[in-house]
C-alpha cells in the first residue's frame, strides 16, 4: 500500500440487525496492522443501507446503531 493511502476496512455488516462488538472489530483491526500500519487503516460498513429494501432485515434504527458502532470503535482504536 503507497504511503498516503488509506485501507477501508468494511467489517460491521449492513446486512443484519445484529451488531458486532467494539472488541472483535479491534482484534479484526489488530489483524490488518500486522500488514499495515493503523495510520494507513480506517473502519467502514461493509457497503451501504440500500439493499433493507430488498429484503434485509435491518431497520433505520439498527443502520444508526452501526453507525454508532463505527465511530465508538474508531476512537476506542485511533485515541
């Protein structure tokens, strides 16, 4: 990866309900350090909210929910 990049990690799913913990996303982040370093690292959802109306079960409250997930995580591992 050049300097100056950034690698999008996408590990907090859009498509289901259920939520991640804050731990396991930073063991997972942990992992991509070992090749990368955490300045070259950032946390996303996998993908967008779009595909609820095709059938995913996730509801507006649960797609804020994961948002919130996301950036509880990103402080907890980018103090």
């Amino acid at each position: 990866m050049p300097k100056g990049k950034v690698c999008v990690l996408g590990l907090v799913s859009t498509k289901v309900p259920e939520l991640e913990t804050p731990e396991a996303l930073a063991r997972r982040i942990d992992e991509a350090a070992r090749y990368l370093p955490l300045e070259q690292l950032a946390l996303s959802p996998q993908c967008g909210f779009a595909s609820d109306v095709t059938g995913n079960r996730v509801t507006e409250e649960d797609q804020k929910r994961k948002l919130e997930l996301v950036v509880r995580t990103a402080r907890m591992v980018w103090r």
